[in-house]
C-alpha cells in the first residue's frame, strides 16, 4: 500500500497543472489579505469585508483575518477534479488499474492523496494569510495576537480543503470529462452553496422568510381598501 501511496504522490507532484494550483493558493490568499488590509485602513475606524475585520487587535480577530484562505478552497475542488479526470484525459487509468490486482488499492491511494494535496493548499493559503496580517503588523509597530483560535483555524482550513479536494475528485470520477466536472464545481463553489445556505435560512422558523409567508397565509385579511394619504 506505501508503494501504491509513492506512485498516486508522484503523480500529483508531476502534473504540471497539480503544481500550478497548490502554489496558486499561498499566492491568492497573500494578495486577498494585502488587498483587506489596504482598503480597511484607507478608511476611518476600520472596514469590514465579508464579515472580516481588517484591524488586527486580538487573537479572535486574527483568526477571523486567517478565514481570508477560505476563499482558496475552489481551488483545492479543482485540484480534485483535474488530478481525477487527467487519468481518463490520457487514458492512464486502464495501465494503473491492470498494473495492480487489487483496485481498490488504486482508488483508496488516489483519494488519500488528493485530500492531502487539498490540505495542503489550503494550508499553506492559511499560513500566507498569517504571514501578511505578522508583517503588517510589525510594520506599523504592533504585537502579533497569536493564540489557541489563531491556531485552530488552521487545522480547520486543512480539513475543509482536503473535503473540498476529495469531493472535487469524486465529481471528477463521475462526469471524467474534465472541463464539464470543472464547470460543476465552480458551479457549485460560486453559486450552489450560496443557494443551499439561502434555502437553510429562509426555511429556519424564525428567519424573516418564514414570517413573511406566515403573515401572508389564509388568516390574512383580503381586499382592504387602499388608504391614501391627503
């Protein structure tokens, strides 16, 4: 099994596009946190984007700072989906299942690797965003609150990428042709988890969605005249 995990390694190592997205993650994360940081100190007491502060002054909000490399993860499900497919593209997959007996083997280490590589992207995107918020920091004369959240975020992002590689490859292994598996996971990436979230929450009792449509049901009183203002 270590000699099957070597091969599915190199292979990942050897794909020139493999190489080009793993290092395209840091590079992502880095310019999206220089970005932050520059708007949220152009303006006065500070910016919030997406949620996230961008003046660094506890060790929560330097975690918040770090969730920037979540914006990395589509490109760990494209790591999956092209690490996948590029087995059917060059028609690879035939040899490596014949070359050993036991196929699931095969697609045991193909999977184990793909996680990793995805968690490895997005954990070096993490570490990018630390780096940034540490030099920025130090540059205008301020501590670096670091502490257990700092920390745990980046266990988090690496978990949340090797998901997100792993469920790129499973699309890739389903649909085989690469640029159609492409478009679905940056279909969803983009638009099909905001969708999902938004259906969540409309359908959560309480939500405003739910009280709109409670206030519109049978009871409502119907035909009311239209009371104009003199």
């Amino acid at each position: 099994m270590t000699g099957v995990l070597a091969a599915e390694a190199r292979k990942l190592l050897g794909t020139s596009s493999s190489r080009r997205l793993i290092a395209a993650g840091p590079l992502l994360a880095a310019g999206v946190s220089v970005l932050v940081l520059v708007i949220g100190t152009s303006g006065k007491g500070g910016l919030r984007v997406e949620g996230v502060v961008t003046q660094i002054r506890s060790d929560a909000e330097l975690r918040d700072f770090a969730t920037l490399a979540a914006a990395t993860t589509f490109l760990a499900m494209a790591l999956g989906v092209t690490e996948a497919t590029s087995e059917f593209r060059y028609a690879t997959i035939v040899r490596a299942m014949l070359a050993r007996p036991r196929r699931w083997q095969t697609v045991v280490a193909k999977a184990v690797v793909i996680t990793m590589g995805g968690a490895v992207l997005t954990l070096t995107a993490t570490l990018a965003c630390f780096v940034v918020a540490a030099v920025w920091l130090v540059a205008h004369g301020q501590s670096v609150p670091m502490g257990g959240r700092s920390a745990a975020v980046l266990l988090e992002l690496a978990v949340t990428g090797g998901l997100e590689a792993a469920a790129g490859a499973a699309v890739g292994f389903l649909v085989r042709n690469q640029a159609t598996a492409l478009v679905v996971v940056l279909g969803w990436a983009f638009l099909g988890e905001s969708i999902v979230a938004g259906l969540f929450i409309a359908a959560k009792p309480g939500s405003a969605a739910t009280r709109t449509s409670a206030n519109c049901g049978p009871d409502m009183p119907k035909n009311q005249p239209v009371r104009s203002r003199a």
